[in-house]
C-alpha cells in the first residue's frame, strides 16, 4: 500500500518520508468500526492522550505525517496524512472537533463520555490512572490512499 502511494505522489513522500503503521482503538472491534467510519468518509479526526504515544516509546505526529491505518486484524486499508495537530486537555475539545472524529452522534457530550469511557479503560490497561487534565494529541487527518477512499489529493 506505501509503494503505491509512494509512487503515486511522490512528493508528498518527499516531504514526510516517514510513516507509522497503527489502527484505531484498544480492540480488533474497535479497529474495524473506526476504520470503517473512516472508509466511508464521516471520520476525520482522532485523538489519543500523549501518555500513550509516551508509554509506546513514539514521537507525536507532525503535519504532513503519514500513518497506515490498519483494520482489526493488522490489513492496512488507508494511507492517513495529518493535516491539523494541537494539543491541550479534555476540556478543550469542542463540538466541530467531536463532530469531526465522526463517532456516535457527533455532539460533544456523546465525544466526552465515550472518550472518559475510554481513556479510562485504555490508562488503566497500562498501569496508570487517567484525568482529565492529562494532555491530548487533537489530530485531523485526510485520507490519502486509496483513491476510491481519499477525499482528496496528497
């Protein structure tokens, strides 16, 4: 999937040669209703603690990052290129930003108590309590790759 992107537009590889290979949520199910969330074009953003791309030993994303969006179980199915990072705590998500991570019924409250629901869960897997205050990766992304599933050129 990269060597087709890559050879696809090149410049875009150029200027952001590296790439992560990762998926969505904590659960092969999870994976695949985000991705497929993705896929069809409702989801365009994401967000996920700065504790876990600490804990995982990974740099944050930058703008113009590539990642490879893989579904539950570990088939890359996207090419994702950052276009929008910031981070902040819980509290600063508004409603476009839930609106764009495309999940339940798009409104902030929904956003706020499945990612409480979340965070917890995930914090905890690995040992650690999590608040609210803790920093946030508030990333938009556009899909790149493949054709029929990018909502627009690299």
């Amino acid at each position: 999937m990269w060597a087709a992107y890559a050879a696809a537009y090149p410049e875009a590889v150029a200027a952001c040669p590296d790439h992560t290979v990762e998926h969505f949520g904590d659960s092969a199910r999870l994976a695949d209703e985000l991705l497929g969330l993705v896929l069809a074009g409702r989801k365009r953003a994401t967000a996920e603690l700065v504790a876990d791309f600490v804990a995982r030993g990974d740099g944050l994303p930058r703008i113009g990052s590539h990642w490879i969006a893989c579904d539950g179980a570990g088939r890359p199915r996207a090419v994702l290129r950052t276009t929008e990072l910031r981070v902040g705590p819980f509290t600063s998500a508004d409603a476009a930003f839930a609106a764009d991570e495309g999940e339940d019924d798009l409104s902030l409250e929904s956003w706020q108590r499945e990612h409480r629901r979340y965070w917890t869960r995930v914090s905890a897997a690995r040992g650690a309590a999590w608040s609210e205050e803790q920093e946030i990766v508030f990333e938009r992304f556009t899909v790149a790759w493949p054709p029929e599933a990018a909502n627009h050129p690299a």
